[in-house]
C-alpha cells in the first residue's frame, strides 16, 4: 500500500532564509506522526506545507499516493486543527462544523447527518446552537476536531492544538485525541513543542531543529538510542545526563573515566563499547541510575558519589550530583535514604548508555 | 499595617475630596458643553423667530413668536442666485451623490482591508503605504489633474463625477480602517477556511463581513460626513443643476441682496447639517465601540 504522506527533499526558504533542508518523512496509514523540536525549528512550517497552506521552494509532497505538491489545500484531502482553534466567531458550532460541506456543496440531510454523527462521538450535542465565543477552551477544542472529523481525511493535521488550555485538560485531551486515533485508525500528523506529547502520543517521532530532521524513528528508539546530543537533550524529562569522560580500550571493553571535583576519578567499565574515541560524552538516563542494590545486572556497576541535592517528587526522589564538571540527575525510589552532603553508592546501568562526540555531537555507539 | 489601622480615619474625608474633584469635574464639563452647545442655540432660535423679531430683539433670546416660515424659505422658496427653490434640489443631489460614493469606498475599502491583512502579497505594505499617503494628499493639490481627468472620461459637472472623485479620494481612508481591523484576526481563520475549501469571495463572504459590523459604521459615518460636509469637490467640479447642498448653500447665504435674511440662512444651515447630526445620533454608539474595538476572539 502506499504511504499516506510522503515527503521528498523538501525545502523552504522565506526570502534567503532558509526554514526546512532537505526534509524526507514517509508514513504509512494508521501513523501517528509527531513533529517535534523548539519553537523556530520549522515545525508549523512544515505542517503549513504539507496543508499547502505555504508553497514549498523545492521538492515534492504526495498525500494518498499522488503528488500533490502544486495542488490547493481544499483538494488536498486533508482536514486541519489549529492552535488557536480558529473557529468561525460569528457562525454556531453546528455551522462551524458543516461550513466545509456546505462549501463543497453537500446536500443538507447528508450535512446534518454527518453533524450528528460527530457531535455524539465528541459529545458536543448540547453545545451545537451556541456561538465559539459562548465556549471554554475544552469545548472549543473540541469543536475544531469536530470540524476536522466531519470532513473523514485521509491525513488529519493538528498544530499545537493542545497548547492553549490548561494542564489537567491537557492531559485528558491528549488522552482523548489518542483514543480517537485508535479508533478512527486514522492518519495524523501532529505538531508540539511538548516532548511529552511526543512521547505519549506517536508512532513515529521527527525532531527538528533549525529546519533540519535530527531524527526520525518510534518513540522507544529516539528516547533510548537518540541520535545526536541535541535529541538527547531534548527529548526525556529530566534531562539525559551528559557527561564528558575519557575511554581508554582494555581487555575487558572500554574503560570510562570520569573527572570529580575533589576525588578521585570515577571509572566504569563498559564491556559492550568499541572503538570509542579518547574523548566522548557519555549520556545516560536519570532512571539509569539508581540507588545502589536497587537495579541488578551485568551492566550495572556501582560507585560512590557525593549528593548535592535531593528533590522528593512524590513517586520518585530526584538526587543530583556533580560529575565531569555537570550536574547528574539519579531517579531514585521515594523512600531513599540519601541526604544532601553525604557520599551515597549509585548504580549506573551500563546496558543503557549513548556516547557522543563531544564535537560534532554524532551517536558513537 | 499601618496603612490598614488609619484608613477608616482617613475614610471620610478622602470621600469628601473626592465628590468634590467630581463636582468641579461635572461643571467644568458643563460649561464646555455649553459653550459648544451656544452656536446651536442661537441658530435654531434664530431660524424660528422672524425677520422682524431679529431686528428689534436680543441674539441670545428665545423667539417671542415661533415661526417655521424661514424653514420653508429655505427647503423651497430661497434664492441660490437666479433660481428660487430653495435647498430641496440641491439637498437630494447631496443624497444621490453621497449614498452611492458612501456605498462604493466602503465596499472596495474593505476588500483592500481584507486583501492587505489577510492575504499578504509581495509589496502589500507598499501598496499600503501609498494608499496612507493618500490620506494625507491635500485636496487642493488634485483639483486641475482631476479635472482633466473628468473631462477626459466625460463626466465632468456631472453627479457620477462627483461620486468618482469621492470615491478615489476616500479609498485611502476606508482601507486604512478596514486593514487595521482585520489585522488583529488571527490569520488562521483564513486558512482553516482554506482548508474547509473556501475561495477568496467566500471567505470575505461568510467570515471577515459579518464580523465588520463595528468597523462598517465607523467607515460609514466617516465617510458620509466627508462626503456630505465636501465643499471643495462639490464647487470646483459641479455645475449648475448638480451642485451639492453645501454649495447651495454657500450661494444661498452669499447672493442674497439687500437685507440679510439670519433667519432663512440659520434654517438653511441646519437643513444642511442635519443628515450627518443624525447619521451620528443613530450610529454614533457603534462609533465610539469600532474605534476602540480591538482583537476579535474566536
């Protein structure tokens, strides 16, 4: 079957500015695509692009197997969410919604039909005569998807739809577009700042930055194998723990060396790295680091360090420390009996480690 | 703390300076109205009280015998020169020429309006640019360039005439009013609307018009009174039979012989004044609201 999007060499300039390089995503049906990145990195751009909203400079985009790169955006078949909603002020939710089909000229018992169909899926029924600006945030939310779910696309488009209501309607929002994604099994490309969102709601993960892909792949890949410091740190909260180190190859593997301020140097071993340059930077998640005793396995070694921190978070306590000149974050259990100013013994979970070169900020390993 | 324990000692006093400062703002503002308000007052009078009552009377009087005659000179019976008839023909010449020249910048202004904010196009801020600059054109500076060209187009003296020239000189402003409106709406309302499948008549149609209430009354009212109020326009580029009711009355007020007729000049003048003192009674609340109205939110 043909991909449902699929984007060749895109490019996009604004004036000599140039906005996207070379951006190549494919998708298949059923995809839930997250464009991730910082603000300015292109994102709704892209989004923009793809809706044909924006004219790209250069290469092609096909939707549903055909090129659509010079077609407008209502033939495009796409239907499109946008982060201020953007519904119609003066129209009523009921003709917000069907204002698309009565453009397109669809009979009235079909648009009324379809109508109903979409307000009982978002249960939107009681709120059908009133006007956008007689709605909550929620509500409003709910009726841009209604607009986008009337018009049954072959790809769904949503720009930061999320980012305008408050934190808990966040979360069961996200909830809710999830299920209809399962649901409809539909096609959605999704534009957010919010890694998290990413996270939780992708199939498939494109960070960008500066208008360039730093990595595409599942969730599960670009959090545990990211592919450049960038992703590294990006993606994940708290932060991946980036430490410069020093490897030296020996019998067993590699050997990491980590400086301390006022000790001794912290070495591990890895057994599985190879051919690591002398200097890397090490990264490893804060749940990759535990309290000693807490996490076996053959990759794990232990170390003493000394706590600088402890951030109680409710299921998990959050200790930092100090190694290679950065702090180090550790998720520990709630009930861990480290103290800030005393030594306490980690467990680094080798198993889990990315090194990058400190210079170009490549994957190593 | 202490700020709490002496504000009740404080309390009256405080009230006290403060209907006070309310008292001298109220008179102050009385007083000003008042001042504003004499002209008027001495013209309504005076176009009520007959000749004879102006020459042995007081200005500032009320009329002892009220009278509607100079009213009625002066609708039908004054003389603007030669002819007698009063402001009537003159009057609805103003109508038939502001009501289209009113309709037509409206119009066209929104759809700049629309165009510069809304839908950006390689020099739209240019374009924008010189339509402001327009604004600041003085009228005298296109008076003979503008003849010419009424009379190479034909239609010079004639009331479409009129209303070209009204037109061309208030697209500036109604552009202006209608950019800045539809600037503050979020320029994803016309996409979403793109992807819905709207065109471009379509979406000014059914989304950015019905929004524009406030900002129509305001270009309206502006532009009406531009319009109605025009001297300048309506001597130099009309002739006799199509001249609009300012210049008749200009004519009324000015080629009178002999005795000075206050009273018929005074009605005259207020028949002139009238359909821009009510388009401002009717529409003047919307006035205030559109100018001031800002973001529109969804």
């Amino acid at each position: 079957m043909a991909p449902i999007l699929d984007i060749k060499n895109l490019y996009k300039n604004y004036g000599s500015v140039e906005i996207l390089k070379d951006i190549n995503v494919t998708i298949e049906p059923g995809d839930f695509l997250v464009l991730v990145g910082p603000s300015g990195c292109g994102k709704s751009t892209l989004l923009n692009c793809i809706a044909g909203l924006e004219p790209i400079t250069d290469g092609t985009v096909a939707i549903g197997g055909r090129d659509m790169t010079h077609v407008s955006p209502k033939d495009r078949d796409i239907a499109m969410v946008f982060q201020s909603y953007a519904l119609y002020p003066t129209m009523s939710v009921a003709k917000n919604i069907t204002f698309g089909m009565k453009v397109r000229g669809v009979d009235a018992a079909t648009q009324e039909q379809k109508l109903q169909e979409v307000a009982q899926q978002l249960q939107i029924e009681p709120l059908l005569q009133r006007r956008p600006g007689q709605l909550s945030g929620g509500q409003r939310q709910r009726v841009a998807m209604g607009r986008a779910l009337v018009r049954d696309p072959k790809l769904f488009l949503f720009d930061e739809p999320l980012s305008n209501l408050d934190a808990k309607l966040r979360v069961e929002m996200r909830t809710e577009i999830k299920k209809l994604h399962q649901n409809l099994n539909a096609t959605m490309v999704y534009v957010t700042h919010d890694q998290i969102e990413a996270m939780t709601l992708a199939t498939k993960i494109v960070v960008l930055k500066g208008g360039v892909v730093q990595q595409i792949g599942s969730p599960a890949e670009i959090y545990n194998r990211p592919a450049n410091l960038f992703v590294a740190d990006f993606m994940g909260s708290p932060a991946m723990n980036l430490i410069p180190a020093r490897a030296k190859a020996n019998g067993k593997g590699t050997q990491i060396e980590i400086e301390r301020a006022g000790a001794a140097p912290l070495v591990l071993t890895d057994t599985h790295a190879k051919n690591l340059p002398e200097d890397v930077i090490l990264g490893l998640r804060p749940e990759d680091i535990a309290e000693a005793g807490f996490r076996a396995g053959e990759d794990v070694q232990e170390a003493d360090c000394m706590v600088e921190m402890v951030e109680p978070a409710g299921a998990d306590t959050y200790v930092v420390s100090h190694l290679g000149g950065k702090q180090v974050t550790a998720r520990l259990h709630a009930e861990t009996s480290a103290k800030s100013g005393e030594s306490l013994s980690l467990a680094f979970d080798l198993s889990k480690v990315s090194y990058f070169a400190p210079e170009s900020g490549e994957r190593l390993n | 703390m202490t700020d709490i324990s002496l504000s009740p000692a404080h309390g009256p006093s405080r009230n006290w300076g403060k209907i006070a400062l309310r008292w001298l703002l109220f008179t102050l503002l009385g007083i000003f109205a008042l001042f504003y308000l004499m002209p008027l007052f001495v013209m309504v009078t005076t176009s009520l009280k007959s000749l004879e009552e102006i020459r042995t009377g007081s200005l500032v009087a009320f009329p002892r015998e009220v009278t509607f005659e100079a009213w009625r000179t002066a609708w039908s019976g004054a003389c603007t020169g030669i002819q007698c008839e009063g402001l009537r023909p003159y009057f609805w010449n103003s109508v038939i020429l502001a009501i289209p020249a009113v309709a037509i910048s409206t119009i066209l202004g929104a759809i700049n309006g629309y165009v510069i904010a809304q839908w950006k196009f390689k020099g739209a801020n240019l374009i924008f640019s010189l339509m402001l600059f327009g604004c600041f054109i003085p009228f005298q500076v296109v008076l003979l360039p503008m003849a010419r060209m009424l009379g190479m187009m034909g239609i010079a003296g004639t009331i479409p005439g009129l209303i070209f020239v009204h037109v061309i000189y208030g697209i500036g402003f109604t552009t202006l009013f209608f950019r800045n409106y539809y600037v503050s709406i979020p320029q994803e309302l016309v996409k979403a609307a793109k992807v819905d499948g709207a065109g471009f008549f379509r979406i000014f149609w059914s989304i950015f018009l019905p929004l524009s209430l406030p900002i129509i009354v305001v270009t309206v009212i502006w532009q009406f009174t531009q319009i109605w109020n025009d001297f300048l326009f309506g001597v130099s580029f009309s002739q006799a039979g199509t001249q609009p009711v300012t210049v008749a009355l200009n004519n009324i007020v000015n080629s009178t012989t002999g005795v000075k007729e206050y009273n018929v000049d005074m009605a005259a003048a207020i028949i002139a004044a009238l359909p821009t003192l009510l388009v401002y009674v009717v529409a003047g609340k919307y006035f205030i609201r559109g100018l001031t109205a800002g973001s529109v939110k969804g």
